[in-house]
C-alpha cells in the first residue's frame, strides 16, 4: 500500500503564508517558552496532573476562555469560536452545520529521572517530560490564545476544541476517559502532534495510514512442581519452560499471523528461582505485544493465550495469562493528512514536510480515531545543527523551542483551512 502524500488532492487552495493569520507574535512566543519550561521543570505523571491543569486552565481564562476541568480531576477542554458556555459549565449543544476541529494534547510526564544540565531540568526526582507532552502541551495551548484572537474578530471559519488530556502512557491510557468526559461531543476533526527527535526542527513527518502501532502489556505466571537439580525428571523444570515460552511464542506468533501484520511479542523480564541447586516451582515474564495491522491486533490476544499454553503444557507447566489490552494503532485518515499538509506548505512550503515510517510505539490518540477522522504528524523537534540524536523516553531528551511556533502555526493554519474541507 502506498502511504505516501498526495500533492493535489484534499483541499481547494493553499495561499502563500503571508496570506494566511495566525501567525505565532513574538511576544507570545516567549511566554510559551517560558510555559514550556516551567512545565518542565514540574513534571507530573498521569492521572496526577493537578498543577499542570491549574496553570493551563489559568492562562486560558486570562485570555477569556471558558476551560473545563474533565470528570477525572486533570485535563481540561477549551472550546473557542462556539456559543457561551451554559451555567454549569457544559458547552451548548454544537451547530451540525459547523463541527469542531479538535486539537488534542496530552500533559503527563515519565517515571524517568532527568539526566540533563540546563536550568528547566525537572525539579521532581525520578520524573521527567521524556516523551515532549511539556511541547504538545504547549502547542495546543499556543494555538487556542492565537485562534481566539482571530475568533474575535469573526476570521476563525469553524469552532475549535482543546483538548488537554491526562495519562497517555498509562495504559489503556486516558483518552477514554477524555471522550466519556465528552471530549468529542460536536467534534467532525481532530489532530495531534507528537515530538519526533529523528525529524529536524521546522519540519514535520506526515504519513496516511497507520503512523504508530498497537501494544499491549503481557504478564505470563508458570507452575509446576519443583525439586532438585540433581533430579530434572522428577520436576517441571520451571527455568527450561519459561525460557522456551520466551523463545519459542514470538516464533510460533510470526507464522500463524501475515508477517506484514507486524504482530511481536517483546519480553522486558524473565525471573524464576532463588537457589543454584533447586528447581524452582514458579516462573515469571512480562512483556508487551505490538501489531502494526489493526485487525491483526483485535485477533491477538486468543493468538498469543493459544500459543503460550501450547508451549507451557509442551514443558509441563501450567500457564496463567494477564492480557492487558492497550491501544490501536494511530490511523490516520487521508483528507485530514492533506490537512496537514496543505496548512504546513503554506506556512513554511512543501520542503519543509517529509514522509514518515510506521512507529512501533504506542500512543492513545488512536482512540480518539475509532469515533472520529483526524491524523497526528510528527514534530520536528532536533536541532538541525546538533549531531547527537536523543532519543524519546530517555533521561536526556530535549527540544529545539523552534518546534514550538511549528506546532502553534500548523495547527492555526489547519483551523483557517479546514473551512475549505467538505463536511
């Protein structure tokens, strides 16, 4: 399948960037590099966002907005251009006719710690902003200030919703919660952004289709009776077994599912015994499952439940499974990425956009996908003069700030031009 962009198709125009608002000012500018920063050096990790979403909720109501806190307790959503809000908080009902375009965040942080020297490293031990959600959160927030300045003066052609979401690395993560909060009610569009260290500054990835792939968590117990070394073939041998199920189940798994489906199982731990001379009767893995092919993933979990009982009872063991679903993968939608595109080449041009590959990392934005169109690029965040690639989820990631006004004049450009978009 060609996952490619398409250069002329989607939507009716791109004016020159000149011709287009919602320029980032600069004032502005170094605010959100001060926000960024000071979100930073607080980082709080899912469903404990509560500082986080005082400070976004206090910006946004200085700039006149009505932000509301989402049932969980952290996260908020923001809607600008829609009629005011009723007294308990709630947006009115939206207009069929003009559907939101959604802008989702994500605001929590990693139980990483901070390895960097600069003077924004985390104040909180062993917590760090590894994965750019400081960034993401950022940009949203950039973008909802400029657009309700346009909305002001009548040039936003549709509504558009913030959505700040809490606990996208906890698994199933917290989109979910964030749509029984009601945060796609109205919604027709939304997009996202993700921080891609491989992608330099002022550039962005796109790709129509499957941009990041589905996982799952897996947690695997085996039993059998014990005993001595010195006599194996009276026991299980629980060390045997839970080796083979390390070895044998990803290679049973890569000829029952089409190889392109992509479907792995990775193991992070393996424990078993405490003594040189006894073979122990209870062993341990846990691991994730990943799945490039959405169908391929919703057949997983009896795939992988079947093979990992075949290989146990092979070794004698009994297995007991703990299959905690995740997420699907991000799938965007073609219109939306051409969205993207054509907000993107209007802002900085055509050569400032680039194809990218299919991650096998997880991100809970797919969930949102499963109720409505929208597409997430990736977000040049490297310093293009930097030869030292830092990668996400480690203690040493950071960002060129120009990555800031990319996302905030991406998503400005994509609210200006998604009126030109068919319903």
């Amino acid at each position: 399948m060609n996952h490619s962009i398409s250069r002329d198709a989607g939507t009716a125009r791109t004016p020159a960037g000149d011709q287009l608002p919602g320029a980032l000012p600069d004032a502005l500018r170094a605010e959100l590099s001060s926000f960024r920063r000071d979100l930073h050096m607080h980082p709080e990790l899912g469903n404990q966002e509560f500082r986080t979403t005082a400070a976004i909720e206090e910006r946004l109501e200085r700039a006149g907005l009505r932000p509301r806190v989402l049932a969980t307790g952290t996260g908020l959503i923001c809607d600008i251009g829609t009629p005011a809000a009723t007294a308990d908080g709630r947006a009115l009902a939206a207009d069929p006719a003009r559907p939101l375009l959604a802008l989702r965040a994500d605001i929590d942080a990693l139980p990483i710690p901070d390895t960097k020297t600069v003077g924004y490293a985390s104040t909180v031990p062993g917590r760090a902003h590894a994965c750019g959600h400081d960034v993401h959160t950022t940009v949203v927030l950039g973008a909802g200030l400029v657009l309700a300045e346009l909305a002001r003066t009548g040039a936003l052609p549709r509504p558009v919703r913030l959505i700040f979401q809490p606990a996208e690395e906890v698994l199933p993560g917290g989109a979910p919660d964030a749509i029984e909060s009601g945060a796609l009610e109205g919604v027709g569009r939304i997009l996202a952004v993700h921080c891609d260290p491989r992608v330099d500054a002022g550039r962005i990835g796109l790709r129509v289709g499957a941009i990041t792939s589905a996982c799952d968590r897996l947690e695997v117990g085996l039993d059998g009776p014990g005993g001595h070394t010195a006599r194996p073939h009276l026991t299980t041998d629980m060390v045997t077994a839970a080796s083979r199920v390390a070895l044998d189940v990803p290679a049973l798994l890569s000829r029952r599912v089409d190889a392109r489906a992509g479907l792995a199982v990775t193991w992070g731990r393996l424990a078993s015994g405490h003594a040189c001379n006894v073979i122990p009767q209870h062993a341990e893995l846990s691991g994730t499952v990943r799945c490039l092919d959405l169908e391929a993933w919703r057949q997983a979990p009896d795939l992988v439940h079947a093979a990992i009982d075949e290989v146990a009872t092979l070794h004698g063991a009994k297995s007991q499974i703990t299959y905690v679903r995740g997420v699907p993968p991000v799938v965007n939608e073609p219109v939306t990425v051409q969205l993207l595109h054509s907000a993107m080449a209007a802002r900085r041009g055509e050569g400032a956009i680039e194809d990218t590959e299919q991650s096998l990392g997880g991100e809970d934005f797919s969930w949102y996908l499963e109720h409505v169109p929208g597409a997430m690029a990736r977000l040049g965040v490297h310093p293009p003069a930097d030869t030292t690639r830092r990668d996400l989820h480690r203690g040493d990631f950071d960002v060129d700030e120009q990555a800031i006004k990319v996302g905030v004049e991406l998503f400005t450009a994509c609210a200006l031009l998604d009126g030109d978009l068919p319903d």
